[in-house]
C-alpha cells in the first residue's frame, strides 16, 4: 500500500521535474527575446543586423538582470517591451506547468490502483486464453497432463472470486481498463505457451487432485509476483505505459499479495485500498507539492544562508527538491514532529540522490530546524510539539 514516505519521494520527484521546467522555461523566455530581433525578412528595408543582435544581448542581459532582482535603469523603450513580453512569456509558461503538475500527480498516483486492478484480472486473462487454447487444441490441459489428472486456471477459487467480483468488475469499467486489446491478448498468449507451461511452480500445481484453498492462494500470488509482476513480457508492456513504474512495482505488489492473502484467511475476496486513508493523503500530498512550490523563494534563502561553501547553483537539483520539499513539512505541516521530517528526508535522499547526501542533507536540516525552531517559523502543536522538546 502507499505510505506517507511514498508519498514524500513523489512529491520530491514532482518538485525536481518542475524545477527543471522552470529553467527550460527561463531558456524559452531568452529565446523569445532573442527571436524578436532576428532580422524580418518580409521586410523591404535594409536590415542592420548587428544593431540588431547587438540589441538581444542587451535585452537578454536585461531579462537576466531583472529577473535576479537586480535594479534596472534602463529607459530604452523598445528594449524594456521585449523583456516585459518575455516575463510575460515565462510566467506564464511556469502557471500552466504548475496547473500540470498539480493535476498529473494525483492522477499518475492513483493510477497505480489501475495496475493492480490488472495485474489481478490477468489472472482471469490467463485462465480464459488457457480455456481458449485447449479447445482449439483439443486437448483437456496446456500443460501435457493426461485427462484424468488435467487442471484448468479457471478452476482456482481465487481466479474464480476474481471474475466474479462486481467490485472488481464496476471499477475497471469505471475506470475503462481492460485486457481485450490485441496487443494484451498476444502477449497474455505468449506468456502462458512460453512461460507458465514450463515454469516448476505452475507444473507442481497442475498435479494436484485437489488443492486446498491456501495452495490456490499460493499459485495465484505466484504468478503475479514472479511471472506478471517480473518477467520481461509483462514487465515491458507496464514500463511502456506508465513512466514510474520502476517506482511503483513495489505497490502494486503489496496491493495484490494483500487481496489474495485477505481470500486465504477469510475465504472471500475484498479490494484493497490504495492507502488507509487516501482522501486524507491526497490531501497532504498535494498541500506538501504546491507549498513547496509557492515558497520556493523562502526555502531557496534558508538552505543558501546555511550551505557553508556552497552557491545554491552548485547545489544538486534533487538535493535542493529534497531540502525545500522538508523545510516546507518542518514549517506547514505542524502535526508532524521535526526529527519525523528530517528521517523521512534523510532515507529519501538515499534512493534519489548521491551517496554523500545523506550527511549533507541531515547538516543542513538540523541546522535550519534548530534556527527555525528559535525564530518561531517552525511551530508545532500536540505531538509534534512534544517529540521535539
């Protein structure tokens, strides 16, 4: 299931991936600039073509100049039109990144209770193909057995439970996921001749007269954990339609082992949620995203004025992503203690970035957090309160 740290290291990705926008943004903007004075060929008067570059230098100094926060004496009118459309320009390049961003990953997030929904059904795929197949073949089994001991995937209880699950059945409609593609159902194919008629677990299994219900709950897992979860067939076809599953793989296979042990222990079939409590993730996940963005300027002074020997510019990216990301929990979320955040971060920055960040990164916040703590801008109530006396 998604945990808060899941939750964090996305949000760290998304504050990285729009930062890097952001300054792909600043590069458009000067692009813009310099676009306006190329030379206009529709033109019938002579061109000065070094006046005009002459002219982009100085606009693009200007830009870059105002857009530090340094004063600005300029009075060329011309010039100070072109900046003022090339902020114009940016700015609104940054808000619809941001509207994005905001909307992209809550969407992407729940998208991984899609994936489990499919990983879980591919397990009917397989027993209906398998059906399929057999009466094609004319043969009672797939798999080689005479027919007085041949077994069908369809006749495990839990593939069973799950084709008949109205719960299972409403949300993939709801949420229009299926397997009925031709694509899916080749590779399905190709995955049961290929893979499951060889693979030692399946062939034990094919062998019983009568498997108790604990050894269908084992095939089923079996299957999803080392076969649709992890051969290269399955594991190419989700890689080329989700961008994170590297990342998300692990969810998805709690999500599914959680479902089929619930069926051994209690006999029926219930689906998971994507976390305890989602409404109330989502909420913070969101919150810890966009207010990290809107004070980006804030926690970019704080780490600057306490990264001794270091330029915020030769900070890496993701560490930087890593540190606001915290400082905003330390200063908006008051219900979590500060030596919470700063954990949380600290094993983050170990499956994100550099080895050496983890020293870097937990200097820093405590420094900022003490600080922080003294100055009245970190505030915490109940327990945060109190893990931090």
């Amino acid at each position: 299931m998604l945990n808060r740290r899941i939750l964090r290291s996305k949000a760290v990705q998304a504050i990285y991936a729009f930062n890097q926008c952001r300054e792909a943004n600043y590069e458009l903007a000067k692009q813009n600039i310099a676009d306006a004075f190329l030379p206009d060929l529709n033109s019938m008067e002579v061109q000065d073509r070094a006046e005009l570059k002459k002219k982009s230098k100085e606009a693009i100094a200007l830009f870059e100049k105002q857009f530090a926060g340094k004063p600005i004496t300029e009075t060329n009118e011309e010039l100070l039109k072109v900046v003022k459309g090339a902020f114009s320009y940016y700015e609104n390049l940054v808000k619809k990144d941001f509207v994005f961003f905001k909307k992209h990953i809550i969407s992407e997030t729940e998208q991984i209770f899609d994936w489990y929904l499919m990983t879980l059904f591919a397990l009917v795929k397989l027993a209906e193909i398998e059906e399929t197949e057999s009466t094609k073949s004319g043969k009672e089994s797939l798999f080689g057995y005479a027919e007085s001991s041949a077994r069908l995937l369809k006749d495990n209880k839990i593939i069973q439970l799950i084709k008949d699950s109205q719960a299972i059945a409403m949300e993939m409609l709801k949420r229009s996921i299926h397997w009925d593609k031709p694509d899916q159902e080749l590779m399905l194919k190709k995955l049961l001749r290929d893979v499951l008629r060889k693979d030692e677990v399946v062939l034990q299994y094919m062998t019983l007269t009568e498997p108790s219900l604990e050894q269908e709950a084992e095939l089923a897992a079996h299957i999803c954990k080392n076969i649709l979860l992890k051969h290269e067939l399955t594991v190419g076809y989700f890689e080329e339609n989700d961008s994170r599953w590297d990342e998300n793989r692990a969810t998805i296979k709690s999500l599914v082992n959680k479902t089929i042990k619930d069926v051994k222990e209690n006999g029926a079939l219930h689906l998971m949620e994507l976390s305890p409590n989602w409404e109330e993730d989502k909420k913070f996940f969101l919150q810890l995203f966009t207010s990290t963005i809107e004070n980006d300027s804030q926690y970019e002074k704080i780490i600057g004025e306490r990264a001794k020997n270091w330029d915020s510019d030769r900070i890496a990216l993701t560490d930087m992503a890593i540190l606001k990301a915290a400082l905003d929990e330390m200063i908006n979320f008051p219900g979590i203690p500060v030596k919470v955040t700063i954990n949380e971060y600290i094993d983050i920055s170990k499956q994100l970035s550099t080895p050496k960040s983890k020293q870097f990164i937990n200097g820093l916040l405590d420094k900022a957090s003490a600080d922080l703590i003294k100055d009245g801008t970190i505030k915490k109530s109940g327990r945060g309160l109190i893990d931090n006396k």
